[in-house]
C-alpha cells in the first residue's frame, strides 16, 4: 500500500453513523482527526463550509470530500479508490 492518506473526519460523539466512520478506520488500521461537530461549532461550519451541505458525517481523504456518508459507503469508496484493500471476504 501506498503512504497513509490524510483524513479528516466531521463527527457526532454519539452517534450510529459517526461510529460506523469510525470503526471502517479503526478496521484498516487508519488514522485520522476526529472533529467533534456538535460541541465544537467551528467545527461543525468548518464541515458545511467544506462539503457544501449540513448532514454528517462528513470525510474528507486526501483532499476529497465525502459529504453525509455512512461507514460502508467510506470503506467502499477508499477500496474503490486503493487506499486500503478489501479486508476479509
């Protein structure tokens, strides 16, 4: 594999969809910052601003921006474009 991507994550602490993100990195073994945007409000206009819209959770990998998105949508889109590979079958 190539060099870790850079990611960048808008979040809900709690939350179905924000854990689904969360774990599709954790299972690949990815880093990435996790912005809380419910107790942070910058955070939260820093993820509208960005993505163009107002739903979480938002993700954005080397640059691009995956807008109101769940963890299997995240994990196919980085398969998809090989920044990780398919784990298990």
């Amino acid at each position: 594999m190539s060099e870790a991507p850079t990611i960048v994550a808008w979040l809900k602490p709690v939350c179905g969809w924000s854990n689904s993100v969360r774990e599709a990195f954790g299972k690949h073994g990815l880093q990435f910052e996790d912005k809380d945007i419910i107790n942070n409000p910058d955070n939260y206009a820093e993820m509208v601003q960005k993505s163009g819209q107002p739903l979480s959770p938002c993700v954005e990998i080397n640059g691009q921006m995956l807008a109101d998105v769940s963890g299997e949508e995240v994990e196919a889109w980085m398969v998809e474009n090989k920044i990780v590979e398919t784990v298990g079958a």
